[in-house]
C-alpha cells in the first residue's frame, strides 16, 4: 500500500495493491483505528486524520472490495480482520493523513552521530535535499536523534553520495517537540539535487544536557532522565563537572557555578544525580553517577553554570587534566593551534588565568609526536604576564602554518593536578595517587592517618575517612612517589596544601604506598542464600545494612540482579524468606528506571541508618540468572581482593582460548560486557595489549563468541590505539536499552607478547592463539629430524665425556678427600648467600630508621683479609656490618676479566642524579650496593688465586 496524491509522502489517497494490481480504498471501508495501523506500517509516526477524497464521478479505477476492521495495534493493514462487500460502487475515495515522515538518520559518517541526513518515506531512505539547511536546524535535528547539539555543517561531499534516492524537503521542527515524527516537513519532491544543498551535519554525540532560562552558553543546569528535564542541585555539582558540560555544548570552559540574578527559576523535578567528573570527559553522562541515596534540595539551590562561549575561547587538550596540555584557541568558532619560538612562564601564565586554572607552573613546546594538525591561530605570542586573556598579548594571527614555523605550545597549570583511588573496585576506596607533571604518582605511608586520608575523603567528594591504610593495602603503585610525611590537620582543602617533604622528595619504596576507605564506598551483595539470590544489603559508611522494599517495583529487583552480574530477570520474595538482618536499614523508596544499568543510578531517600519502620520491610529478591563461572586459573584472588590491577579487571571469555573471546569488565562490583557500537581494531588493539596477548587480529561484533549476562558497561570505546589500559580510552556508559548482550564486542588476539608493552602493568603471560599455531607438514618433519639429530649428539657427548673420565683415571689416583674439600668450600659458599639473602629481607622490613640501614660501608671492611677470611665462615646471625661484607665478599667477588665491567660500572653510579639526603630508597639501595661490590672487586684477585691455588693442593 502506499497514500499518494498528497503534500507529503505521508498523506494522500489510499492506494492497496494486491496480485500486482492496485486498487482504490473507499473512505467508508476504513475508520480511525484503520488509519493508525497504516501511519504505523508506512512509518510516518501517528495517525492524524481520515478524510473524504474526491467523487469518483465517472471515474474508472479498481475499487478494493473489502472494509477494514483494525483494532489498532496491528503491524499491517495485512493483519487486520476485513469483510467483503459485494458492490463495486464507492461514492468518494479515502485520504488519509499522518503526523510525519517515517524517520531520519545520519549515514556514513564516523560515528553513529555525524554524516549524511537521509529521510525514510515509502519505504525508501533518501538522501535529504534541504535548500534552507542551517545549523539551528541541524542542532535541532541532533537534538532528536539524541545525539546532543550540532558542531558542524561539513561542506562538499564529505559524507559520500548515498544509493541515489534524493527526498527534496525542508526540514522544520519545533524546539520543544519531544518526538521527531512531530516535525512537520514540506515535501518538494523527489529529483536530483544541486550541489551543496546535500544535508549534512556533525553532532556532538552527549545527549541529555542543556542549558536554560539564560542564554546559549549560561543558565540553569538540566539533565533528561527518560523524556523528562529536571535540574539538578548546587550541592551535588561542581566545576569539573560544569566544565564537561560546557565543552558537551561547544561552549568553551566553566568560568563559574554561581547563581546569577539573571537566571530565572524553571519548574519541573530536581534531580538527586552527582556526576564526578575529571574536567576531561566528552560528555557528562561519561563521568561517574552516583545518585542513590543523595540528599534532594529546594528550587533556590539549584545547579547552575556560566562557560565562556567560543569567542576567543582557550583550551588545553592531549592531557589528562583540563588544566594541562597543549594550548588551543577558538576563532570564529574554529580551534585553531598557537604556535611560538619563544613561549615563556609569563604567557603560560596568562592561560592559566583566563581557564582559572591557577598559576603556571611549567611553559613547553610539544614533541613532534604530539604536535596538533589544522588551522594556526596565533603565532609568536609576547604577554607581560598581567593579561586576562591571551588574545590581548601581542600576538602574530596566521591562517596557515609559514615556512619555518616554530613549534606548537603547551602549559601545565597548578589546578592540573588531580587525586584518585585505584583498585578498591569503587571510586571512594583504594590506593591515593595523584597527577602531577603530567604522570601519575603515589603517596609514602609515613606519618599516614586518618587526618590525612579525611582530606582525601572531603577532595573527592566521598564523606568523610574510615580507615587510612599503609602497607599498600591496596597493591603496590609504579612510577613517582610524589609526597612523603604527609600531616594534614583535616581541615585543608586539598592534600597538597597539607604539610609535607617537597614534591618528589621521599625516601621510601611503592611497598608503603599509602590507602584510604571512605564512608561513601558503596557495594551491593545478597545474603543468606546464594550469589543470586538472598536479602539486599549494601555497604556504606564502612557497615553492611539491609534496604527497603516500600513502593519497590520489579524493575528496580531486576536492575540489582543485573548489577549483580545475576541475569536480566528477578523477583521480589514476598516473605523474609532469606531471614531478617541486624545491622542499619540504610535505605528506602528506590527507584530504577530502564535508563539505570547500575543500583547506584537509581533515585531513593536520603541515606538513614533507621529507614525501614521494621524488619519485615526488609528487601528479599531471587536473580533468574547465575553468576558465570570463570576458570580457576583466571582471577585467583582479583577482582574480589583490594589489589587488582588494570590487566585483572578485563577478560574475554568464550573463546577457544585466554586471548580471543567476548570482552568482559569488571566495573562496580560485577563483572559485565561492551557493547560493539563503533568497536573496531584500535579499541582491540588496546584489548589484547592489556591483557598481554600482543596485536589484534580482529575485532569481533554481534556476540561472536556468544551474548553475556549481566550488565552492559560501556558503548561506543574510542581508543586511538596507543592507550595502555581500555580505564584510558573515551567511552560512553550505556543507559537503558541502548544495546543487549547480542551486540557483546569480541577480539581476537595474535597471542604474540610484544615486548613494548608496559612494564608497570601485571601481565601474566598468555598462550597464542589456538589458530596461530597450527602447524604444516614441512614444519613438523623439520621437528622430528632436529629432534633426533640432537639425540644423536647427546649420545656422543656421552661416550667423549666417559672416554675422558676413563683416560683420566689411568693418570691420577682417585683422592675423596680432594672431592671433599671441594665440595665443602662451595657448601659454605652456598650457605652463606642463603644466609645474606634472609637477613637482607631481615633487614629490609625491621623498623631501624632507612640512614641506619643504609649507610655506606668503610673501605677498612672491604680488605683483602676480610674477604678471604669469609670465605671460610658459616652463614649465621650476623650484625649489620657483618651482613654487608658477607653479601658482598661471598655474591659479589668477580674475577680478573670483570675489572673492566667494574670501571664502567663506577662511570655509570657516578653518572647517577640525586645523591643528596632526599634520595629515593630504591636508588640509595642500589648505588650502595654498587658501591660496595667496588671495594670487593679491588680484591677479588687474591680471594680467587688463593683459593684456587688451595683446591689444586689439595687436588694432588
């Protein structure tokens, strides 16, 4: 069927074809109902109205013989229940008219939210030909496709030419229209199109933020749970999470997140949603929601923020801090590269100021690695330092890089450092580390306690301290040890305004990294059953309590099934069948909606100790699904135990081996799976690097090794390849049911260890690939012959070494006690590096101050009587100045052909930096120990002659 005749291509005269031949509708032979079931197949959105058509009069056309009698919620006209009328008389024909067109959709482009407009009518998707195409229409059209807000309207042929099908239209829609297929469109026609006029747009791809009753870039904070706007509260909003927002709607960076008088109040619900952002984030639904369990607020505290807008706008990009990274400028809404020869701390100063990002703390010019590509905005910037922006600098304007041109330009601002947790499997628990110069670093546990780990707590928005670990409670950190001694009072603002050693100055090793558990670490469990199935409980403020089930729906038990890794299913137990709790009641009045994939999404009262009346409100679910079973090799101890590394949270499962299969995360405490929506090589590539199975040899959509269960963590993975951990790529959270677990992303990995990869992740070695190993005839018979050929040899070594034993024998007398003084001289030997290597881990963790231990040895305990003397000792119990001549005479001693190592050595100890006080340990430890082997080797020539010379002696 089709409706033709009208002004669009979904409205006009009923037309139904059947055995090739098509035959007219008359008005009386359908109703309302009709209509709809036709809107609804042709995809032109609602029914609008039945119209009496024109008098047939004279006219011959085939009449349809049968009335329609649709209830209205069939998928075709085909469905519908229909009787025969036996006249062939019809007085007018009918017209049906529909709410729009059939839908819209972007095509070709790079992401799901950029490319060519093409529009569904009749069945046909065409590209759209709009003559009056311009950005406001485009942002709208982003808007409902809920892809954000428009960027850019690319030129030319950037997104190809389509299959040839042109709709020529002119797209119209009101802002607040919530549908698309409420937007009215005025058909054209169908005919080729001239070029230019192609409709073309690049969106932004964040949906679900905006601004108003302000202007573009300042207003009211809202968020869209659903098809529903509500604001957002003062209290749970912050400027990093402003600043996302604000590059989210191409309005350059925050400049504030203070009510203005002019910022009129709206209406509609506040939401209790707390995004924990970086500053970094392409989007907020990116950063980390934490919504249950927040407290609400009034209309008066309100979130609310004022970006810069593009004009003239900076941004610092290529870092993992907004206040850091190459400098960028926005003119005439294009970003465009800086460029200097003689960049300095008074320009980077003024970057600073103008992103409020504080003072400059370092001015540098890009490695070419990093050097931005397209348009060059400024060039040879001069500023005395006092400016507010750089475009008041003097300043060269370039469109084009010129010959000769210096180098791209980037600044490190003092608001660039950052604070995290890692691996406590939730954002308020885990080992403290901080950004610092561009690299992430530890904190030693000296002095550590609960002063300082409640500042940490209050930085990061996560309560207050409830216990402050050492040890490296939670693993062991790499790189930097940015701070030492550390001695908050509690009250500051920030760890780095504490009291502590300067930065990079410590003298401890990464076994004494430093730990915090906050009262805002939150984790879900069932108890008293099974894993799936039990009484809820969550932990939080350091305590497990139970949560309750008023107004609870199925829904909000099917998504802690789903959190918990338990299926996709679950019910409500009706009786306290998993018996009663003890603890706190910590929550009530949750409620999840289709759009949470995780409990800690969903709205609920404020957090209370006593939110249930009694005990049999107390929530008892049973999971339809299992939690999978991972084999014993995989995660022994991770992710359950607090010290997993990044490598440990990831696996692929399914597969025929540990490096191909579907990829799984651990994320909140449940292990889920990746929805394939863009996945494509360079997100494998990272995949299979991480998990030590060398390059990728595809990357797998559509649950090519089977659909998971459990949740679904992220969409739309874009890693540039280069990235060390999948933590380090841009990502989406999947909300509601955007994907399901048959588009589960795959790899398949070459299982070749490259050796570049990185030496602080914990990899443990993988096998290859089953399909890389198989083997040829040619290369299997290569086998067998090298095999025997080495057996052949082994047997003659043989028969040599008895011949030579033989004619040795006729020559001396066998002497046992030569053999036996031999072998007791190396017994001694051995027994005395086993006893040094106790006491050096003996010494290592006693609690002697780290000057004591190592302190440098005298030339006098390094002579040539001491060695030889050790030599002879037993390995005992020994003071510290015994165990350094021990270790060293004993393990150490080269002999006459390593003098030349010993001097090149001595070269490279004196080349090392950083011999004052404030050395590191690991560094004092080994130049010391290096130093040491020095004294010894001066000597080693009369230990080796002698003893040599007392075992062939001894020999004859």
């Amino acid at each position: 069927m089709h409706l033709t005749g009208g002004d669009t291509a979904c409205s006009g005269l009923l037309k139904v074809k059947k055995e090739e031949t098509w035959a007219t509708v008359c008005f009386s032979h359908i109703d309302f109902k009709t209509a709809s079931v036709i809107c609804n197949e042709l995809k032109c959105g609602q029914a609008v109205d039945t119209l009496r058509g024109t008098h047939f009069g004279d006219r011959y056309e085939l009449i349809w013989q049968e009335e329609f009698h649709c209830v209205g919620n069939e998928t075709h006209l085909a469905d519908c229940p229909r009787s025969r009328h036996h006249t062939n008389t019809c007085s007018h024909d009918a017209t049906v008219v529909c709410s729009g067109y059939g839908g819209y959709r972007l095509a070709n482009g790079n992401t799901t939210c950029s490319g060519r407009v093409e529009l569904l009518h009749g069945g046909i998707w065409g590209t759209l030909c709009d003559y009056l195409w311009d950005l406001p229409a485009a942002n709208i059209l982003c808007q409902q496709l809920n892809c954000g807000i428009a960027l850019l309207i690319p030129s030319g042929q950037s997104f190809g030419e389509g299959n040839g099908s042109v709709w020529n239209a002119t797209f119209s829609c009101q802002k607040n229209g919530s549908l698309l297929r409420e937007c009215p469109v005025r058909a054209l026609g169908q005919d080729e199109c001239p070029a230019g006029k192609e409709a073309h747009v690049v969106c932004s791809g964040c949906p679900g933020g905006r601004l108003v009753n302000g202007t573009t870039c300042s207003g009211i904070v809202e968020i869209r749970h659903g098809d529903t706007w509500g604001r957002l509260c003062h209290s749970h909003w912050n400027l990093q999470a402003a600043n996302v927002l604000c590059h989210q709607l191409n309005c350059g960076y925050a400049k504030s997140i203070q009510m203005k008088d002019s910022f009129v109040d709206g209406n509609g619900p506040i939401w209790r949603d707390a995004f924990h952002c970086k500053g970094t984030e392409s989007c907020l639904w990116d950063c980390v929601q934490v919504t249950l369990g927040n407290p609400t607020c009034s209309a008066k505290e309100i979130a609310t923020v004022t970006c810069s807008g593009l004009v003239e706008s900076l941004r610092l990009s290529g870092s993992e801090s907004h206040c850091g990274g190459r400098v960028e400028i926005s003119l005439h809404g294009v970003w465009s590269r800086v460029l200097d020869d003689n960049w300095d701390i008074r320009d980077a100063h003024v970057v600073c100021r103008q992103l409020q990002c504080g003072t400059a703390e370092k001015a540098y010019y890009l490695p070419k690695s990093e050097r931005g590509t397209g348009p060059v905005g400024l060039r040879s910037v001069q500023c005395t330092g006092n400016e507010t922006q750089l475009m008041l600098c003097n300043a060269s304007h370039y469109q084009t890089v010129p010959t000769g041109v210096s180098e791209d330009v980037g600044v490190i601002c003092s608001g660039s450092r950052q604070m995290r947790l890692v691996n406590g499997t939730n954002r308020c628990a885990g080992r403290v580390e901080l950004y610092h110069h561009g690299s992430w670093g530890t904190i030693c546990d000296d002095n550590w306690d609960l002063s300082d780990a409640n500042v940490v707590c209050k930085q990061l928005r996560c309560g207050h301290a409830i216990e402050a670990f050492v040890s490296a409670h939670y693993g062991e950190g790499s790189g930097q040890i940015w701070l030492d001694d550390v001695n908050c009072s509690g009250a500051e603002s920030d760890l780095w305004s504490c009291p502590s050693r300067a930065w990079g100055q410590h003298n401890c090793q990464h076994k004494e990294d430093a730990g915090v558990l906050c009262s805002d670490f939150l984790a879900l469990r069932l108890v008293n059953g099974n894993d799936c199935a039990g009484r809820v409980e969550v932990f939080y403020n350091g305590t497990w309590g139970s949560v309750c089930s008023n107004h609870m729906s199925l829904l909000t038990a099917v998504t802690m099934c789903k959190h918990l890794g338990c299926g996709d299913g679950g019910e409500i137990a009706t009786e306290s069948q998993y018996s009663r709790g003890s603890g706190p009641t910590w929550l009530d009045h949750i409620e999840c909606t289709e759009q949470h994939s995780s409990l800690w999404q969903c709205q609920s009262d404020p957090w209370d100790p006593q939110s249930c009346t009694n005990r049999a409100e107390e929530t008892h679910i049973t999971c339809t699904g299992r939690k999978e079973a991972t084999s014993p090799a995989a995660f022994a101890e991770c992710p359950n135990s607090t010290s997993c590394s990044d490598r440990e949270k990831l696996r692929v499962m399914g597969g025929e081996d540990e490096c191909s299969g579907r990829v799984e995360m651990w994320h909140q405490g449940s292990w889920g799976t990746i929805c394939d929506d863009s996945w494509d090589m360079a997100d494998a590539n990272v995949v299979c690097r991480q998990l030590g199975c060398g390059s990728a040899v595809s990357a797998l959509s559509e649950a090519a090794f089977g659909e998971g269960t459990g949740p679904i963590w992220l969409e739309k993975v874009h890693c540039k390849g280069t990235e060390l951990s999948l933590w380090d790529c841009a990502a989406k959270p999947v909300f509601g049911k955007t994907c399901d677990h048959k588009e589960d992303a795959a790899v398949n990995c070459s299982g070749v260890t490259e050796t570049t990869a990185s030496p602080t992740r914990a990899d443990r070695p993988r096998r290859p690939a089953t399909g890389s190993t198989r083997l040829s005839v040619p290369v299997i018979l290569c086998i067998v012959l090298g095999t025997l050929l080495c057996l052949v040899l082994a047997i003659l070594a043989g028969q040599i070494q008895r011949a030579r034993t033989q004619h040795r024998g006729s020559r001396l007398s066998y002497d046992p006690f030569s053999e036996a003084v031999y072998e007791e001289i190396d017994y001694n030997l051995m027994r005395e590096k086993q006893g040094v290597t106790f006491l050096s881990d003996f010494y290592s963790e006693s609690s002697k101050p780290k000057e004591q231990f190592y302190r440098a040895d005298s030339d006098e305990e390094n002579g040539p009587g001491a060695t030889q003397g050790n030599v002879r000792k037993e390995a005992s119990p020994l003071p510290e100045n015994a165990l350094e001549d021990g270790y060293d005479d004993v393990t150490e001693a080269p002999g006459p052909r390593d003098a030349s190592l010993s001097e090149q050595n001595e070269q490279e100890i004196i080349g090392i930096p950083g011999e004052s006080d404030r050395n590191k340990d690991s560094q004092t430890d080994w130049t010391h120990r290096n130093r040491t082997s020095e004294a010894e080797r001066s000597s080693s020539p009369a230990l080796e002659d002698t003893s040599y010379d007392d075992i062939e002696e001894l020999g004859h």
